[in-house]
C-alpha cells in the first residue's frame, strides 16, 4: 500500500537524499557548521528525538547550542547554500 500525504513526502525526501548521496550537517544560530552525520544515523536519530535537533545530536555524541539547524546536502556549501536560497525565497512569498 503507497502512502499518502505527509508520509509519502517524507518517504520521497529520503530517497532523495539517498540519490544525492546527501548528509545532514549541524549549524549552529552563527551559521557555522558543528558537525555532520551519516543520512542513516540522522535520519533514525531525529525521528527518535520527535525532530528535536539538540536532542538528537546529543544521541548522536555531539553538543550543540540551542537553534542549530540540521541541513542536508553534498557538502556544507550546498547544505548552506540551500537553506539560504530558501530563506529567500520564504521571505518574497
């Protein structure tokens, strides 16, 4: 049975983030990356932390400040770039 809805975004996410062979990266609130995670490891490890990310990357052995941001990309440039052109994109709508 196919999911539907929220479920089936998410699941088309991670496929992907698989494809583009993408890892999430930490980014603390000045933008300057803490860490990176495995797409697996994160994937599990925030879906067990209810999308907490400073719980989440406590799970994973890392201490990062309230407002870090979890990011996905190829690198920290794309995984930043992305999230900036983003916010733009947000802030026009």
């Amino acid at each position: 049975m196919k999911r539907k809805g929220p479920a089936r975004r998410r699941d088309e996410q991670r496929w992907e983030r698989e494809r583009h062979d993408e890892h999430a990266f930490l980014f603390g609130p000045d933008e300057r990356c803490l860490g990176k995670v495995e797409r697996d490891e994160w994937d599990f490890t925030i879906s067990m932390a209810g999308g907490n990310v400073v719980e989440a990357a406590k799970q994973v052995g890392l201490e990062v400040p309230r407002g870090t941001r979890a990011l996905w990309g190829r690198s920290q440039d794309a995984a930043l770039g992305a999230y900036r052109g983003w916010m733009k994109r947000r802030a026009r709508k």
